[in-house]
C-alpha cells in the first residue's frame, strides 16, 4: 500500500505555512518564506499540493504543477468548515489538508 503525501499551504505575502503530511501523519507544520516554499516543492516528490484559492495561487498552482505536483485549490468558505480552534497560520493549514481529503471536494 502507498503512502500518499500531502502538502497543505495556507499562502500570504511573505511568510507562508507549510503542513505535510505523509499518509495521515503529521510530519511537520512551520513557516517558511518564499525562497524556501520553492525549495521544498522542488525537492519533494510529487505529491498532492493543497492551497485556499485567492489572488497569488494561481502563480503557486502553475509552480507545483511544473514541479510534477497535483494541485487542488480550495474554497475559503469550504476550508473553514474544518478549523479547529483559533484562526492562526499554523490551524489553518491543517483545515486546508483536511478539507482536501473529503470525499467529493469542489
């Protein structure tokens, strides 16, 4: 059986939030900046990149998708559904990943 992975970004100006996931384990859940987004999904394999839709993912979609990742871009209104706690980066990123495993996701 294979393990997917799961990338969930909850994007910004300058600072983003990267969860991954390996099956359904958290791997890690930290901030990075733009340099090293791009650094990460040049170096992952290709996995499933998770992102709220909004004005600068079209740019990150286009990006992953050359990199050999599948890209799904999510309602906002969908996403926080999922939210578990306080509205910060890092629970938002987790909402994103779990919003994209829900059977029959717009």
């Amino acid at each position: 059986m294979t393990q997917s992975n799961l990338i969930a970004i909850d994007l910004a100006k300058n600072i983003f939030q990267v969860a991954q996931f390996q099956g359904n384990k958290l791997k890690f859940n930290k901030q990075t900046n733009r340099k090293a987004l791009l650094e990460l999904l040049v170096k992952t394999k290709p996995s499933v990149v998770a992102m709220e839709a909004c004005a600068s993912a079209q740019y990150f979609a286009r990006t992953a998708q050359s990199f050999g990742h599948k890209v799904m871009l999510l309602d906002p209104l969908f996403v926080k559904a999922f939210r578990q706690g306080q509205k910060t980066d890092a629970n938002d990123a987790i909402a994103i990943a779990i919003a994209s495993k829900v059977p029959n996701v717009r």
